[in-house]
C-alpha cells in the first residue's frame, strides 16, 4: 500500500476529519460553544492551532454577529482578498450583500491625492452606512484606525471583525478596537490577515 492509497480524497470527509481534530484544541477553553465554532474555522483555515488561545471575543460578539446576520445586515470589507473569501451564498439567504470600495476609481484618486491606503478612504467613504452592519478589516491597519475614529465620533457597528496583519499600525489597532463598547472579535498582535477575517464572518454565518 503506498502513501496515495491512505489519503483521504473526498472533500467533505477532509473537512469532517480536520474539524475532528481541531476539537482537541479548542475542547477545554473557556469559550462558549459559538465562540469555539469561530475559533475551530480559524485553526482550519490557518493550519495554526496556537492561534486557539489568542482569539478575542467581546462579550456580545458572537450573538452579536449571529443576530445581525439573521436580520439581513450588509458586510463592509476593507480589501477584495476578504469580499471574496465570505459565503455570499449563505448571507444572501438572509438577504444581505458583501460591499468593498477599494478599487473604485474615486478612491483610488483620492487616496493619491492624500497619501493614504485606499483602504482607509474607502472605510471613510461607507460613512454613515456603517452604522448597525458588520465591518470585517483583514488586511489594512489603517482602515481599522479610520473605523475606530468613526466609532469614537458615534458611529455603532453592529460587529467588528478586525483582523490587520503586519507590523506597522496593526497592533495598535486592535488594541484600541479591545477599549471600545463595540462587540468586535480580533486577534491581538501582529497576526490576522483576509483568510482569518473570512473564517471569522463565515462561522457566524453557519452558527444555528
């Protein structure tokens, strides 16, 4: 029998097996069950059971999430790589829509124009349209740092899914987006990016 004969083909028996094994991980953490089912897509898409313990949740995050969802809300991204990583299948049944900006050719200008990340222009320009939706950053520390002025200016998200990767800004962010009142779910640190951020709104989207 060789190596190809023992490897499992078919694609719902991987997903089965790999969620089997990711329980081990997240089994005894003091999480509830809809906070483990996060936690476990994570560990999947990344591969990386250390992140298990390093997830943050605020307290209202995840019913939060599953509500708003339910009642059809919209999702703001800050980059395409995270727009097209969400089931726009499951969240259509809802009636909602996945929305990013940062290729229109209007804020492509106007972050050359000023000098910054499309990304944070494009978080500024949804404005207003923000307030009771679900905002996922997977990328761009400094859509996370707009988002939070907003915030700080009266603006409430429904969710937060903030998850900017990198060593420059990404950090400081997600600690600031821990001080709001905003139920939000990020990880700490350096680590985050599109993937994890698309896990993160596709468990909520599978949560019963």
């Amino acid at each position: 029998m060789s190596i190809f004969d023992e490897i499992i083909w078919d694609p719902k028996a991987i997903e089965q097996e790999s969620l089997r094994q990711i329980a081990d991980y997240v089994r005894d953490l003091d999480l509830s069950p809809g906070e483990k089912a996060v936690v476990s897509r994570i560990i999947h898409t990344s591969g990386d059971p250390a992140l298990a313990a390093q997830v943050c949740f605020h307290p209202r995050a995840v019913a939060a999430g599953a509500a708003a969802f339910k009642a059809g809300v919209h999702i703001y991204t800050d980059v395409s790589m995270l727009e097209a990583g969400i089931n726009r299948r499951r969240l259509a049944r809802y009636g909602g829509q996945v929305h990013c900006a940062v290729h229109s050719p209007d804020v492509v200008a106007e972050a050359k124009a000023r000098g910054i990340t499309r990304s944070a222009v494009a978080i500024e320009r949804f404005g207003r349209q923000l307030q009771g939706q679900v905002v996922a950053i997977g990328n761009a520390p400094t859509a996370l740092f707009t988002l939070l002025r907003m915030i700080q200016e009266g603006l409430r998200p429904a969710l937060v899914v903030g998850m900017p990767v990198g060593f420059v800004g990404a950090a400081q962010s997600k600690d600031l987006l821990m001080q709001t009142d905003v139920p939000y779910i990020t990880i700490p640190g350096t680590r985050g990016g599109s993937p994890l951020a698309a896990a993160t709104i596709n468990a909520l989207l599978y949560l019963d």
